[in-house]
C-alpha cells in the first residue's frame, strides 16, 4: 500500500465573469487553495477548498495555515488508510472546512488514481453525466430576467434564485425570472437572510402569482434550528436547511427537530465521507436531498458531481461554481451538463 510523501498547497485565484451577490456579501473572484497529495510511486491527487468566512468561517490564509499544518497528519501515512486519516484531519483541525476538504479530496482523488477507479464508485457506482441548475444571484430584476433568459438559451431548466436582502426586490427577482424562462423548474436561496414571518410572506407573494417554487433553501440564520422548523410549518413550499448542517451531528439535529423536508449537502462544509453520511441520515430520515457548492473550480464541483453519480438519490443539483468562472482550470463544456471521468475525479488543473 503505497504511502503519501508530500503534501502542498497553493493560492487559486479564480475572477468571476459577473460579480456574484447573496445576502451575506459579494464575491468578484473565489480566492481559493489548491492542495496536491503526492504517493511514493509517484501518483498525485488534486483538491480544492473555498474558503469564505461569512460561510466556512475561515479566511484563505488560515486554511493556507491549517493545510500545511495538516503536512504532519497525512505523510508517511498509507493512502489507503483514507478515512482514518480524514477522521484525524477534522478532529485536529475542527472548524477548518474548506482546508480539510481540499486535503480530504485531494488523499481521496490519490487513493482512486493508484488504482485506477473512479471517484463515484467509493460511493457505489461508475461515473455518469450529471445535470446541474445555474445561479441568479442578488441583482435588479431586469438583469435578472436577462441572466435567465440567457441561462435558458444555454439549455439550464433548473434555476435558483438568490434572495434575502430586501422582500420586495426578492419577490420582484423572482417574477422577472419567471417571465424570462416560464417553463425552468424554480429554487429560491435566502442564505439566512429572513425570518420565519418573512419567510411566510415572501411564499404567499410569490404563490398569490401563481408561481410555484421547488424549495425555499436556508430561509433564517444557521443556528436558529427552531426558527428554520418555524418557518416550515408557516409554509407549503418545502425548506431546504444548507448552513445549519455542517456534520452528521447537524443533520440529526435537523431531522429530531422536524426543521426540514430537504438537506443540502455540500462537500465544502462536510468534506465528502461526511457528506455521504449525511445524505444517508437524510434518506434514512425519508427526507430529499439537494447538493450545493461554493465558487470552485473543476476540481471541486467535479468531485461533487462524483458524490452525485455514485450515490444517485440527489434530487436537487446545484454544481454550477465553475460555469460562474471567467475562466476554469481546465477546458470544460459550457452548459449544464457536468460530464465527469475517472481515475479519482478524473480533473489535472492546468493552471
């Protein structure tokens, strides 16, 4: 069993094509690392983090710190010991997300590439296409109507809206995106910028249109577990938990609590052993589940997508970071299709 013998990590500054807006701030580029894993017969696996303090809790520089830390927990150590290595990883290291997923990716991506297998069949199968929505960020209602229209024009029927600064601009967000693409299938993503009541509000404005929404995802603050059940029993429109659920112990939390009817996954909160766990807490507690990313690159949305194809009880997919990229790692297809390969996630940045 061949042993890891470096571990490194790098800036990755990715500029978006468009400025990016949600309720808790606005991104014009993913200042994000890049983490190689080397083996003793020479194999290298990649990984990435997104480090964002509003949401991770971290800034870049401390999740530069935390993986070079992290030099001491996973060389020498077998490859193929992955998960007692990323057990050691988030108890050393607790907090730190986006460093420990890019690491944790990075041994698995390894651990695949020694012997050649896809990253999906860790988690039960071999990879195939996976579908994703695109993203209207926090922007006027007339470039909204325009990003939709242009997103359907590029073959996206799954959209998802972002809201939660002001009521009356969300709803109108919301209509403007209807008119422009009338038959997409419609998310709305308050990242924790309402409350319960207003959340209420919001769902009966939006479906006195005549709109119906597939979910409503992380409507009030991350920790306000009662609010976020508050908020599900005062609507119809099914609630999507995102930033309360971080850990297994999260998502029993959030089912003991009836806080939700769908989790959001996603491997830059949870790494992605955690978040199989997660989705089988989640199916277990007959819940739906949705995946979800931050701004990443190939590298990481790719290893997402492999979570997606292996599992293949996802009902809800947002993997579109790297189509919001003014430029990728890698050449990669415009669309919403991620057609994803092997071995490991199948992604060598070239940049």
């Amino acid at each position: 069993m061949s042993e890891i013998v470096d571990l490194s990590v790098e800036t990755l500054d990715l500029p978006l094509s468009e400025p990016f807006e949600i309720s808790l701030g606005v991104q014009h580029e993913a200042r994000n690392v890049l983490v190689t894993v080397e083996t003793e017969d020479g194999t290298t696996g990649y990984g990435e983090g997104a480090p964002i303090p509003p949401v991770t809790g971290e800034t870049r520089e401390a999740a530069l710190a935390t993986v070079r830390a992290a030099a001491e927990v996973v060389e020498g150590r077998p490859v193929g010991n992955y998960r007692r290595i990323v057990s050691e990883l988030r108890s050393t290291f607790p907090g730190m997300v986006s460093a420990t997923f890019a690491v944790e990716t990075a041994v698995l991506d390894a651990f695949c590439r020694e012997r050649e297998i896809a990253l999906s069949e860790l988690f039960g199968a071999t990879p195939s296409p996976v579908e994703t929505d695109m993203t209207i960020p926090i922007v006027p209602a007339g470039t909204a109507r325009e990003r939709a229209a242009r997103a359907v024009e590029q073959g996206y029927e799954h959209l998802k809206i972002k809201t939660g600064n002001d009521l009356d601009e969300d709803v109108d967000r919301v209509l403007a995106v209807r008119e422009a693409a009338p038959e997409a299938a419609l998310k709305v993503d308050a990242n924790q910028g309402w409350t319960p009541k207003e959340t209420a509000r919001f769902a009966e404005r939006v479906a006195d249109q005549g709109i119906h929404l597939d979910l409503i995802e992380q409507p009030v603050a991350a920790s306000d577990v009662v609010g976020l059940a508050e908020a599900r029993r005062r609507v119809d429109v099914p609630i999507t938990a995102d930033e309360t659920v971080f850990t297994p112990e999260d998502a029993i939390r959030v089912v003991r609590e009836g806080a939700a009817d769908i989790v959001n996954v996603k491997l830059g909160k949870s790494g992605p052993l955690a978040a199989a766990d997660i989705a089988s807490i989640a199916k277990g507690a007959d819940l739906d589940l949705m995946i979800g990313c931050m701004l990443e690159s190939a590298v990481g949305i790719h290893a997402s997508a492999h979570l997606v194809a292996g599992i293949g009880a996802f009902s809800f997919v947002d993997l579109d970071g790297n189509r919001l990229l003014a430029e990728d790692v890698v050449e990669t297809a415009e669309g919403p299709v991620h057609d994803i390969s092997g071995p490991g996630h199948g992604v060598v940045p070239e940049r």
